[in-house]
C-alpha cells in the first residue's frame, strides 16, 4: 500500500477550546497505521454532535475525506472481484476531492492575497492628504453597494 500523506495542523479556526484531561487514554496511538487511525476518528466523529458550522474545520475535513477516499480506492485496487466501473467509480472520487481541494487552496492564497493588498493599500491611502481619503472611501463604498445589489 502508497504511504498516504500526513494530516495537516488542525487550524486555528472553528472551536479553540480546549479541555483538561478527565481521563488516561486507553489507546496507544504512537505507530498506529493511518487506516486505524482514520477509522477511530470515524467512530469518535461519530459520538461528537456538532453545535455550530464554526466548530467544523472544512479544510481539515476534506483532506480527511480524500484520506479516506485513498484507503477505499486501495483496498478496492486490490480486490480483483471488485468491478471495473466500480474501481472507475472511486478513481473518480478520488480525483474529485482533489480537485476540491485545489480550488480550496487557489482560494485560500487569493483570499491571503487580497488581505495584503488590502494592507498596503490602506498604508497607502494614509499617507495621502484627507481630501484623498475622503473621495477614496466615498467610492469605495458606492461601489460596494453596487456590488452588493
């Protein structure tokens, strides 16, 4: 079987809360296949109830999902019983996710850009005299409201 690739860092955004230990862990992780490990936070994912959409990290989920979806085309690669529209099925899967998440990165790295744009432009914009910066925001904010509409 292909390694599959490591997790990412659960990120900052969602649920920061973090909560002392009530109890030993039972289960030794250190050296546990990726497979086992995936399964287990099924199960676990399973018994959490979601409150809020900002309790759920997409990213980190999509990854998950496309780790996931690497382990059934694996094991399905290997069944020789396994139907070839069946194997075409998951090889699509697969490619889906992956799609996905290019267009979540391209979308990540515009949305960085735009912030640092939008940095410069505001260190820009002070440095102009406030007859500037008076007519710059009395466009701006029309063109939002046409934006919007």
């Amino acid at each position: 079987m292909a390694a599959l690739p490591a997790l990412p860092p659960a990120s900052a955004g969602g649920s920061s809360r973090t909560a002392a230990p009530t109890h030993s862990l039972q289960v030794n992780l250190v050296g546990m296949p990726v497979e086992e490990l995936l399964e287990l936070r099924s199960q676990i994912d399973e018994k959490l109830p979601v409150k809020d959409l900002a309790d759920v990290d997409l990213n980190r989920e999509l990854v998950l999902q496309m780790l996931q979806t690497q382990r059934l085309q694996s094991d399905v690669l290997k069944d020789e019983n396994t139907p070839a529209n069946q194997r075409a099925q998951v090889a699509n899967a697969v490619a889906a996710i992956i799609a996905q998440l290019a267009r979540v990165q391209s979308e990540v790295y515009t949305s960085e850009r735009m912030k640092r744009i939008e940095g410069y432009l505001i260190e820009s914009l002070q440095q102009l005299p406030p007859v500037a910066q008076s007519k710059f925001l009395e466009l701006y904010e029309a063109g939002e409201g046409k934006a919007l509409a």
